[in-house]
C-alpha cells in the first residue's frame, strides 16, 4: 500500500499527488495507490488514514505500507509510521505542527477547488495529542527538505529526521515545485512495498 497524504489546504489534486500517481500507474503500481482527501480535524485525518490502513488488510505493514507526506500531511506520515513501524518518505513536513498551524486558525479555501473551511482552534491540541516524542529508526525514513521553503524551516526537518535517508534541495520553493525532477528515489524508495 502507498499511502499519499497531502498538507494543509491541499487535495489529491496537487501537482505532487498527480505526478507521483501518474508515476505510480505507469509502473503498474495503481491498485497500491491510496491518496484520500484527509479531513480538516487532525484527529479525522489519523482516523481516516488508521482506517484505510486496517482495511487494506495488510500482512505485515512494516514491509508492506509506505507512506508519502507532504507539509502537514508529513506530520501525519510521521505519526503514523511511528505507530505502524512502516517506511516515510516526507515532503518538507512540518514537524512543529502544532506551532506552525496556531496562526491558521480560522477560515480558509482550499488550493484546488475554493471550497470553504475552517479550521478550529481544538484541532492545535488534536496536533499536539499526537505528536511523536522522537523520530525511531530514523532508517525509516527518506526526508526531501528543499533550502528554499518559505513556509517551514529546513533546517528544522534536518535536525528531526537525522540520521534518516534523503537529501536536501538547495533551492527549490515549499511546494517543491520541480518534483518531477526527484521521481527516480521517490520511486525506488516505495518499490520494495510492493514486491519490485
């Protein structure tokens, strides 16, 4: 299973979402593919994803699941991936969400379809009830950090995920808007889940 999670105000329909899902299909990986549209709540969005998880009926998820998070979807890969012992790969995550996300209390739109929400003042606690004391088998892990984040700080995701696979991007924007450039670890990353 490869479970894609996308950041705060985001959508299936982001630009990384839609390439690794055209990537993913055009190596005949699509029935893995798993990329929901997470809740605005927190706690919703660990549900959801716990639920999809379970129903995915998985022999074992340690080798069997990977997870993609990007922003604050990277948060959650991070939560669940402490949870389920499986593999990460995080997208310039957030890993103060609770800190970072306090000034976004309110309403917004979404990126993709301008559709309202807002989101709510508990959802900082549901952010701060889960979040990982530390970072285990930090191995597990494969961290894309672009020096050019103008949302989060890079040097913070270095300091959370070290001793983790990836590398840094010098340059680069938050959205990592030159994504296609960095399919070839991403998929080499996700291959062993599913057998290749």
């Amino acid at each position: 299973m490869i479970l894609y999670l996308h950041g705060f105000r985001s959508s299936p329909s982001s630009y990384k979402a839609q390439v690794l899902a055209k990537a993913v299909a055009e190596k005949g990986w699509q029935d893995q593919w798993v990329c929901p549209q997470l809740p605005e709540s927190p706690a919703a969005a660990i549900a959801l994803c716990n639920q999809l998880i379970q129903e995915a009926n998985l022999t074992d998820p340690a080798t069997d699941l990977r997870i993609i998070g990007s922003s604050l979807g990277g948060y959650y890969a991070h939560v669940l991936a402490e949870q389920w012992g499986c593999k990460a790969l995080l997208l310039n995550p957030a890993v103060h969400a609770p800190r970072d996300l306090a000034t976004q209390v309110g309403e917004h739109r979404y990126y993709h379809s301008d559709v309202p929400f807002v989101f709510h003042a508990n959802y900082i606690d549901e952010l701060t009830a889960m979040q990982p004391s530390a970072t285990t088998q930090p191995q597990r892990y494969y961290l894309i950090a672009a020096s050019g984040d103008e949302v989060l700080n890079y040097q913070e995701m270095l300091h959370t995920f070290s001793g983790s696979q990836g590398f840094l991007i010098f340059g680069s924007d938050h959205g990592i808007s030159d994504f296609d450039l960095y399919l070839s670890p991403v998929l080499h990353f996700i291959a062993p889940s599913i057998g290749s």
